[in-house]
C-alpha cells in the first residue's frame, strides 16, 4: 500500500489514476486494517499493519470480497496489476506488479523497472513503448480455458460455503478449484488462509513454494532489464 | 423430479428457491427466473435488457417444461447453452453460476487515466 499511494502522490497530476483492490474472501476483516492503518493507534495488536504501512490512503482502494476483479481479468497471483486507458482498453495486460523492494529478497523482482514503466506511461500515454499494440495483446492474451472457468465456479461455492458458515462443505470444492486451475495462486492461498491447511489441505504455502524447485514463482515480466 | 430447496448463486447474488432437480438437471419455476438471473422467459428467448439468448426451436422441451399446473424452467440447460460454468453441491441444493466470459460483451471500464474518481464511480461497469 504505501508503495502504490506513492506511485498515485507522484504521478496523479498527470491524468493518471490507481485503482487497488483487496482480493480478501473475508472482506474488511482483513483487508479493511491495510485500508483505515493511518486510523490505528500504534498500540494496535501484531496482525495489524506495522508503523510503517499506516499511511494514509488518498487512492481509489477497495475490497473486493468476490473476486470479480480476478475472474474478469484472469488474475491468478498477487500482486498483479493491468493498465487500462481513456477508452477503457486493455493497453498492458495483467503482470506482477511491485512498486518497492521489501519483499525482493523473497521473489527476486526489482522495483525500479516496472516504477520506470509507469512514469513512462503517465507521461507520454499511448506512444509510451510499455504500451502493448493491439496485436501483441491479443498475443499476450491467453485463451479461455473451460476448466479455469469451471475453477472459479467451484471457489465461488467454496467461498459461498464458507460465509454461510459450511466450511468443511466449502473445503472439496476449493479443492476443485484448484485441481482444475493450478496456476492460481489466489485459490491456493485464499483457501489455506480460511482454515488449517496443514490438516484440510495436507499441505501449507511454503510448503508448496518450496515445491517449484527453482521454478519461477511469478511468470516472467516483459520489461527492460528482466530475463524472460 | 425430486422437489428440493435450492440455493443458486447466480452472478454473485444467492436466491433461495423451490426447485426441482433430475438427472444433474435443476429445473426452477419459470416465475422464479427473473427473480435468481435477471434473465426473462419471452417468445424470442431467455432475455436480460436487450440481450437475448434463443432457445433451440427444436429443442424447447430440452428447457421450458409444464408440470403439476406450473411452467419449470432448466436452469442447467441453458447454462449449457451459454457455456456458462455451474459448480454445485451433491445435493444440487447449492449451485454457483458463473459468467461464461467468452461470451460476455467487452463492455467493462474498471479505470482509466485522466477520470475524476468521482466520475469513475458513475461509470464503472462490470461485464459479467
């Protein structure tokens, strides 16, 4: 958060605008706290964002409990980012998206270049060269696939399930969501985070990380200066 | 057909309902349609606004049926239709319909560069 309300400080003069939003199954409860931090006194218990997160947020940031935003635009990780210009087109499709390096021990993606692409677009617009030619977006752009399709019906059970109070109900058909859509991260996560994964999912996130053995854990960006 | 409760999830809004299910197929009161889709039984096709989806001529049965003095309405069937994805419980007393996206029109602004985000608010679609 603090990364991205940086970004909108810096360049919101210059007909830009940022839209976050909190891919939280469990709403407010855990995406309000990143949302309303510059409310929080610093005595605020462990979960809550550290100092250093609570600032004040003058974006457009919402929650969207539904996962909407993911299944529109076949967003399967966080954090992810797609832009859209003055005529509400796609002109860079959906890519990880970090716009600082505290976690780049972790992931190993720097910043800069993706900070370096979005000034480049804020400034020169559609003759940045980080905007995608239609062509090469329909390239970039992967096709429908039935089971991914399927996938997001089954979480959107599981998490129907799990709001009603159903959750060992919910638990087969987040399984289901993510045998027919492995590649989503999302699914993987949102469903451990809402109960013990060890013992409904028999395994844990790290766990699976540590599966990719070597393998990216982020597709790789197309940007200046990153490997593909 | 076993008369159940059912619950359809139906573009994120859940309705609770009377229906009847057979053979994986869950048939609901052609009444109730509008009521859990927005969509509406009418002589050219099943409809929400001006967006119309004909049923198959030769295969009407397939979803519109008359029984016990009521019209039912197969909701599975025109799901099939529309390639639109069903999750659904054993029971089939829950089922999650999504949007077949293929198919869905392009018609979505979520953000743009340069809108006041008090006018984003009053133009932001989302195609379903």
């Amino acid at each position: 958060m603090p990364g991205w309300q940086a970004i909108y400080e810096e360049l919101k003069d210059k007909n830009f605008e940022i839209i976050t939003v909190a891919e939280d199954t469990r709403g407010v409860q855990d995406a309000g706290p990143w949302m309303t931090a510059a409310m929080l006194p610093m005595s605020a218990p462990v979960r809550s964002p550290a100092p250093a997160e609570r600032i004040r947020l003058t974006h457009t940031a919402l929650i969207d409990q539904e996962h909407l935003i993911s299944r529109l635009y076949n967003m399967v990780n966080v954090p992810t980012a797609v832009w859209i210009n003055e005529q509400g087109r796609i002109v860079r499709p959906n890519e990880t998206a970090y716009v600082d390096d505290r976690l780049k021990h972790i992931h190993g993606l720097e910043s800069a270049p993706y900070i370096a692409a979005l000034r480049d677009w804020a400034e020169r617009g559609s003759q940045s060269a980080y905007v995608f030619s239609e062509e090469r977006l329909r390239e970039s752009l992967a096709p429908q696939n039935p089971d991914w399709s399927l996938a997001a019906a089954e979480f959107g059970l599981g998490e129907y399930l799990y709001r009603t109070g159903r959750l060992p109900e919910a638990i087969s058909h987040f399984k289901e969501a993510q045998r027919l859509n492995p590649e989503s991260w999302n699914y993987k996560r949102q469903a451990w985070l809402l109960s013990d994964s060890q013992r409904d999912y028999g395994t844990t996130f790290r766990e699976e990380v540590a599966k990719l053995n070597g393998k990216r854990y982020y597709p790789p960006r197309d940007l200046p200066g990153e490997m593909a | 057909m076993i008369q159940i409760r059912s619950t359809v999830i139906y573009d994120d809004v859940a309705t609770e309902l009377s229906a009847q299910s057979q053979a994986g197929q869950l048939w609901i009161e052609s009444g109730d349609l509008s009521r859990a889709t927005r969509f509406e039984l009418k002589p050219r096709g099943v409809c929400r606004g001006e967006l119309c989806y004909p049923l198959p001529p030769s295969r009407q049965s397939e979803f519109v049926q008359e029984q016990s003095g009521k019209s039912w309405f197969n909701l599975t069937a025109f799901a099939r239709l529309m390639s639109q994805p069903v999750a659904h419980d054993a029971a089939h007393s829950r089922l999650v319909f999504r949007s077949a996206l293929r198919s869905a029109p392009a018609i979505v602004l979520i953000a743009s560069a340069g809108l006041h985000p008090s006018r984003y608010r009053r133009e932001t679609a989302f195609a379903l």
